[in-house]
C-alpha cells in the first residue's frame, strides 16, 4: 500500500462492497527502532488503491482494527488509540 512503508506495517482490516471498491486500515511505524506504531486507512478504486492517510487517533500507539464498506466508495474504520481518547471512528471516501 503506497505511503504505509515502515518498520511493522500491515493491514489489520478490510471490506469491499462491491469487489473493487474497498476500504482497509491499519498501523504503520516510522522505521525507528521502539516507535510506536500509528494507524492509517486507504481506499481501492477499481483495482487502484489510494496512498495511505493517517486515521484521527493520537499521538501514541495506533491501529485501524475494523472496515465495514456499506456501499461504493463509503467506508468506515475503528481503532485504537493508547495515546488518547482509547478508540476512535472515522469515515472515509476514495479518491
């Protein structure tokens, strides 16, 4: 996925409603060495997938843990979020 490179990165989840068009989240790292990891969301449009944006969590250890597609192009994830509010929601759309 362009833009989650880094030590530890991976998707955690995914959906797709219909095939083709989806959305998956999940953590990526800086490269440093005991960085914590922070949680990103991209989207796929008819077989090309989107850079990765970051997810609104905090500052410290996160993840995108659940995708639900209920339709083309609309998409939410949630997390986790060790360095705020504990979890967070967010939607998201391709571009």
């Amino acid at each position: 996925v362009p833009g989650a490179a880094g030590r530890g990165a991976g998707i955690a989840a995914i959906s797709c409603s219909p095939a083709g068009y989806c959305g998956a989240g999940g953590s990526a790292g800086d490269g440093k060495r005991g960085s914590d990891g922070h949680a990103f969301v991209v989207t796929e449009r008819g077989g090309a997938w989107s850079a990765a944006r970051p997810a609104p969590a905090g500052d410290g250890d996160s993840a995108v843990t659940l995708m639900s597609c209920a339709s083309p192009l609309a998409c939410t994830a949630a997390g986790y979020d060790d360095g705020g509010s504990g979890i967070f929601v967010t939607s998201t759309a391709a571009r």
